[in-house]
C-alpha cells in the first residue's frame, strides 16, 4: 500500500453507529479517503478506507489506492477484529481427496504446516485468506512455478530441488496417502471448518493455549525490556503493577467485540462464600448495546477436580446457579455434544443462559455450517433439540459440568442438605490433565 500523508475527505464515524458496518444495499458504503504518496512515480493519489463486517466471520478493512498521474492502483485487506485472548493451533488429518476441500480462515499471523512435508508457510507471509487446504497449497505451488524459468537458466541445481518440491506438493493434493495440515495461530483468528459440528470431528484437534511472551511480542503487546544486569526480558504494554483492592472497579478502555467501537471493560474482585474469589468482568457498548460479561477465578488450582452431573428434572432446574472456569469442559450426554475447555470463556450464570450461551457460541463459531453446506439438516436438528432443553420442553436431561482445576460449581439449592438431581465428585487429576494445566512443569520446592 502507499504511504500516508493527509487525511482530505471522507466519511467517518459520527459516534451514532458501529465502527464497522455490514454492507448494505439501500446505502451508499461510507469510505475514508487519504492523500497518500505513490511509490511509482512519487506524487500524491488517493487511498480509500472503508470498514465493513463479513457476514459469519469478522470486521475487516478494505483499501484502495489509486494515482491519477501514473494510473497506478492496487488494493488490500487487513482485519479489523481484536487479538482473542487465547491462541489457537489446529491439527486437521487429511485421508481422502474430499478432506482438501476443507474451508478454513487463515489470519497473517497463523502459520501453516504439513510435518510429512516439512513443509511451512510462515506467519506474516501471506494476508489473511478464506481458503481450503487445496487453495494454500495451490498458492504455494503458483509461487514457486513464478521464476522457475530463470532459475532453470541461472542455478539448475536449485531449481531441480524445488521442480521436485513442486511434484511431491501435486501428490499432497491428489491424497496418495494421508498427512496431517497443522494451522497455529496465535492471535486466534483463524478457524477450520468442522463439517460434523456441533459434534467432534475425529480428525480435527483444536486446542487453545496461552501465548508465549516472544508470541506477544510478535503481536505487538508486549515490548522488550533491560533488567538491571542488561539482560533483554519481555513485559506488557502499558502494564500496571499496582494491586487491586476488593472494593476497587477498573474501568480499562477496550472495544466492542461486535462493532469494534471504543467502550470500556469494568472489572472487580469479588468473595464468593463458600467457594473462591472471583474476578467479574463486564462490557457494556453505547454504539450498538452489545453487552458482555465475563468471571474469572482469582484463586489457584484446586487439589482436585470436580465433577458435577445435574439430571434436569424440570424446568425449575434450568434456573440454577453456575459458575464454569475457563478450564471447564461442558457435556451433553443425550446430544453427544462436549464442549472443550478454552472454547467457552468463564462466567457465572444460570443453566439456561449457559446452554444459551453454547447454542450462540456454536452459530458464530461455526459459519461453514450455515447455508447451503452439506451439514445443514443436521446442525439445526441439534439446535433444535438444545432449544427444547432450554425452553424446559425436554426433561430428564443431564448436564455434565467437569473442571479439572476444581474451580466451577452447581448450584445445590437444598444446601446443605442432600441435592437428589445432583451428584458432586472430586477426583485425582491423570498426568494429562495435569500437563494442561501446566502444573507439571511448576517447581515449588528447593529454589535457593
């Protein structure tokens, strides 16, 4: 893209509407219009913002350049939506041909890998595409095959290896034999269709993890740092180390996760008797009313998990209490649906507004399953179906709450007296579960 100069004309945001709107027939699309400089022949064109919503996916920026005195032009998209909290890294095993057809969303910080390959397309060489597996690979090709000629007549040595590189890629998009495609993506962004949604795809493994601090510097939230020896460290923009008090509410400016709009974040820890300290967080858009909250356990891992099985025996059921952790995994035996810990955010709310919150979770995050894709029948069956739990039209259903940090619970309103449709069990954490957590590579003993 060009580079920027002033900004002359436009459009522009009047406060009134979200930053980032969907396209609409009946309107005219409003556009932001910068001077910007020409790097064909130096003087001044003209580029044109204008920020939009794909529908079922994210806010994007599209840009436009064009110079009047050298007719150059050339345009870009960039995304507009925020770095999500956690990154994301999937492991889709490819076995027949109909597996490269695959939709998926790959951001320019996500990575691509075929390890039968040793294949890699680096973060940040590529924009940000809605492809297949086919569609990447095929890019890839595409670039290879550009200067083959010359390279054929200047280094034949070089350009063998890759002519050969360039034939094994061909076989990887006829599936001679199967080979696994790995999408990491640590700003979170990305996503990989799941045809069998909402029900697990046995070849499709996600995982959300927490970013490293050289991830955060690569995304630029975080900065490095000298220690008082010289050493390089890593430490959050703009972090704060002042303590927060349990009557203190934090304001932090932030932005819709729906129109991208400024708005703020509040934020205040809490005592729950009984159980934890908590941290509530709530967000509240004046643009266009999105409302959001969010609950965070302020205490450490508990020694063991916990399980609870509620069986909903009426429609009285559905207005309990519940509190799920980040790290909890939420199970619907009766619709063989399991929700995977990271793929909900912790909060504190009712049975019903959780399973609401999973059936709005599972439209957004799930755009492939929409139209006129093949697993449409299905997917609105099981919504349907998770509808009728919520609305109490389906009885003796059972809720499977299980959190192997040990920090989510039930409500049992017959406290402390025996609760006959819910069953609580604390159990030892496997290895795995454990290494999930992280705590298995914590040393907490003879550090001096």
């Amino acid at each position: 893209m060009a580079s920027e100069s002033n900004s002359v004309a436009c459009g522009g945001n009047d406060g009134s509407k979200p930053l980032f709107r969907d396209v609409n027939a009946d309107e005219e699309p409003e556009t932001t219009e910068i001077e910007s400089l020409c790097m064909q022949c130096g003087k001044n064109g003209v580029t044109r913002l204008m920020l939009t919503r794909i529908p079922m996916f994210r806010e994007v920026i599209l840009m436009s350049f064009s110079c009047p005195h050298c007719n150059a032009s050339n345009n870009e998209i960039q995304p507009g939506a925020p770095l999500q909290d956690t990154g994301v890294r999937y492991s889709f095993r490819v076995q027949q041909l109909q597996d490269i057809n695959r939709q998926m969303v790959k951001s320019e910080y996500a990575s691509f890998y075929i390890p039968e390959l040793e294949f890699e397309v680096p973060a940040k060489t590529q924009k940000g595409v809605i492809s297949t597996v086919e569609g990447i690979i095929q890019r890839t090709i595409t670039a290879l095959e550009q200067d083959q000629i010359i390279r054929r007549a200047t280094d034949p040595v070089t350009a063998a290896k890759i002519d050969e590189f360039i034939s094994k890629l061909k076989e990887y998009l006829e599936v001679k034999s199967p080979f696994t495609v790995i999408l990491d993506d640590p700003a979170g962004n990305s996503f990989v269709d799941n045809p069998y949604a909402p029900t697990n795809d046995p070849c499709l493994a996600t995982e959300h993890y927490t970013r490293t601090p050289e991830q955060d510097l690569q995304l630029g939230i975080s900065q490095l740092a000298l220690n008082s020896d010289g050493q390089e460290r890593v430490i959050p923009i703009n972090s704060d180390s002042d303590a927060v008090t349990p009557d203190e509410v934090l304001s932090l400016p932030s932005n819709c996760p729906m129109c991208n709009s400024p708005c703020e974040n509040k934020m205040k820890v809490v005592k729950i008797p009984y159980f934890k300290e908590v941290v509530i967080m709530s967000l509240t858009c004046e643009t266009c009313g999105h409302r959001s909250n969010e609950i965070k356990t302020g205490g450490g891992v508990s020694e063991k998990g916990v399980k609870f099985t509620l069986t909903i025996a009426s429609a009285v059921d559905l207005n309990r209490d519940v509190l799920k952790s980040e790290t909890a995994i939420v199970i619907v035996p009766e619709l063989d649906f399991e929700a995977e810990s990271g793929g909900l955010s912790g909060r504190f709310t009712t049975v019903e507004g959780l399973l609401s919150s999973i059936k709005t979770q599972l439209v957004s995050a799930n755009p492939f399953s929409m139209g006129d894709s093949n697993q449409q029948l299905k997917f609105t069956e099981f919504i349907g179906k998770l509808n009728e739990i919520i609305t109490g039209s389906l009885l003796n259903v059972h809720i499977i709450l299980d959190d192997p940090a040990g920090n989510s619970f039930i409500q049992n309103p017959y406290a402390p007296d025996h609760d006959p449709c819910l069953v609580v069990e604390n159990y030892v954490r496997t290895y795995e579960q454990n290494d999930t957590l992280g705590l298995n590579d914590m040393k907490t003993e003879n550090y001096s």
